[in-house]
C-alpha cells in the first residue's frame, strides 16, 4: 500500500502536466523567441564587446522574462527594433508565466484536485476492472462487496458531489464528474472495464449513461439498477445485460417479511422464470422431523433441500434417507405460500 501511494505521489506531477502544458508551451515559445532576438542583435557588438553566443542570448532571455533582472543592457546602444519586440515579448511572457505558476499552486495547495488527477491517471491504466457509477448506498454496498470479492474497481461520483475522503469507497479510486459524458467514463477506463456496474438515482440519467458505455465498450457486461420496472426493456435496448428494480426487489422482500421470519434469499431468474425464496428452518426438539429422515419426515414435499447446516458445516449431500437432527438448520428452495407447513413439521414442538 506505502509502495502504491508513493508511486501515486511521484506520479502527481507527471498528471498536472495537462493542466498546465498550454502556459508551459507558450512560454517556452516566448523564451525561444527572445533569444533569437538577443542573439541576433547582439551578433556585432562595438568593442571591447565579444559578439553574444547562444547561451548569453538564453540566459538574457530568461532574466528578462522572469522579471529578475540579473540581465541588464546599455539601452543607448539597444536598437529600436528590438526594444520594441522584447516589450511586446515581456508582456505576454510575464503574463503567461503567472498564469502557469498560479496553476501550479492551486494544484498543489488543492490536494483534492493533486488527488482527484493521480486517481485519473490510475483508472485509464486499468484493465479488467469494474466501473461503479452513482455515489448512493446501493453504489457503496456494490463496492463493498467487491472488494470482498477481490475486484479492482473504480467509481465515479456526480460532479456536484464533494471530494472523496481517503477511506470512502473501501480506498478505490474516485473520480467526479458528469458521468452522462463519454469523456468521464473514458476517464474511468470505461473502454477496457469488464464491467459497468450503473446505480444512479434518476432512470433517465442511468439510461443515458447505460447508451453511452455500450457505445465505448461493446463487451463489457452492463448491470442496471433502476426504479421503474417498465423500463427494464428500455435500458437491454441500449445495451444492458441486467437489470434489476430495485422498487421490485424491496417490494418484494417486504411482502415475504410480512408473512414469515424463515426467508433468508430470493431468486430472480428471467431466463428460467423461476422467483423462488431461500428458507432457512432449525429442528426443534421434539419436532416431527426431529430424528426422522427426509423422506419420512416428509419435509421434502414442500421445498428443495439445498443443504443441512450442522456443527457449523454445510452438507450438500442431503438425500431422502438422511436423518436430521434437533439443531440442525435446513437451507431450502420453494414458495413462501409452503414455508408455513415446512414450519409446522421442522419448527414446532409435536
């Protein structure tokens, strides 16, 4: 991590370039040009004068430009001509050069802004990465699991956002910005990302953003969090993979809760048509499935046994003539409308 951090710090520098590089091109145009000047007119000097070299007229050329005055010259023996094109040349340069010097400052003064433009560079140099756009909580709980999962990723937060903490978003890179832009995304690695996960709070700005990373990466897997169900067809039309209504799947869950505490899981499978709940049910001693086997206790007529949870172990190779025992946590696959009589045969006492 120490090792990272310097290579971002060193590398800091190297990303402010883009800010600054205009002001720095100009003035080294300018510094060029009044050398050409110095040297030129400088060529036949009355004597004891030696004719000027290069580095005399680059040297003269800096002094002047930098207002510090180390250069000084007989104005009585300076021609016209060239008085008047060094005036012109001191005032662009000196104004350029405050301009670049105060760019420089800002970035360096702004952490942020040193931050924000280490973590630009970082994320173009990504590969295989996953894209995380919007700075909501379910963009926060995307991002902590992937870091359970050991996947780089990069999230890009509303440019009306404030700057990101060290430690937000488990310490990925953060970058600010309109994200509805092709240019933010680039910024982002968009193009070599694996995949872009989008959970923005407005379906029109997520749809926008959903068109415009299809078009930058055509293989990358697109996930969609969006709140309007009947927009699901709309946002695979511009190119998602998956999308997942929140309002349905918190509808959903709330409903299941309403009618019993067993459910631990729900499935979303469009392909199969399957939207199944997890039911998780502990023998109870004393229970008609307690000491009895799966098929006599009959537990498998109302859901699939995934698995038995027992001494902290999950066993998957639960068939009809395994027994279960009191303390036992059985993992199945059914209706919630079948979870009540699961209950009354695993739950409670006979």
């Amino acid at each position: 991590m120490r090792g990272t951090a310097l290579v971002d710090w060193l590398l800091g520098p190297f990303s402010m370039l883009r800010k600054v590089w205009p002001s720095i091109l100009a003035l080294t145009v300018l510094t060029a040009a009044a050398t050409l000047v110095f040297h030129h007119y400088h060529q036949n000097p009355p004597p004891p004068q030696r004719p000027w070299e290069w580095l005399d007229a680059l040297y003269a050329s800096v002094s002047t430009i930098t207002t510090i005055g180390l250069y000084g010259t007989d104005m009585t023996q300076t021609p016209a001509e060239e008085k008047a094109i060094l005036i012109v040349i001191i005032i662009l340069s000196v104004g350029v050069a405050a301009t670049a010097l105060q760019n420089i400052v800002a970035a360096m003064v702004h952490r942020e802004l040193w931050q924000e433009n280490v973590t630009r560079w970082r994320a173009k140099r990504m590969e295989k990465h996953v894209v995380v756009v919007g700075g909501g909580n379910c963009a926060r709980e995307m991002v902590k699991k992937l870091d359970a999962l050991g996947l780089a990723h990069v999230v890009i937060l509303p440019e009306s956002s404030p700057p990101a903490q060290p430690g937000d978003f488990g310490g990925a890179p953060v970058i600010r910005g309109d994200y509805r832009k092709h240019t933010t995304l680039t910024e982002a690695g968009a193009e070599k990302a694996s995949q872009i996960e989008i959970a923005v709070d407005d379906d029109a700005q997520a749809l926008v953003v959903t068109m415009n990373a299809r078009q930058i990466n055509k293989g990358a897997r697109i996930v969609v969090n969006a709140d309007d169900e009947e927009l699901t067809q709309h946002f695979k039309t511009a190119g998602a993979n998956v999308v997942i209504c929140s309002s349905r799947v918190i509808g959903r869950a709330m409903a299941v809760a309403a009618v019993t505490d067993h459910v631990s899981g729900m499935i979303f499978s469009e392909l199969a048509g399957l939207q199944k709940e997890i039911g998780v049910f502990t023998v109870a001693e004393g229970s008609d499935a307690a000491g009895k086997s799966i098929g006599d206790s009959e537990v498998h007529l109302h859901a699939w046994i995934l698995g038995v949870v027992r001494a902290g172990t999950f066993h998957w190779d639960f068939g009809r003539e395994s027994v279960l025992h009191a303390g036992d946590v059985i993992v199945v696959l059914g209706d919630v409308k079948a979870f009540e009589s699961l209950r009354k045969l695993v739950v409670d006492e006979s």
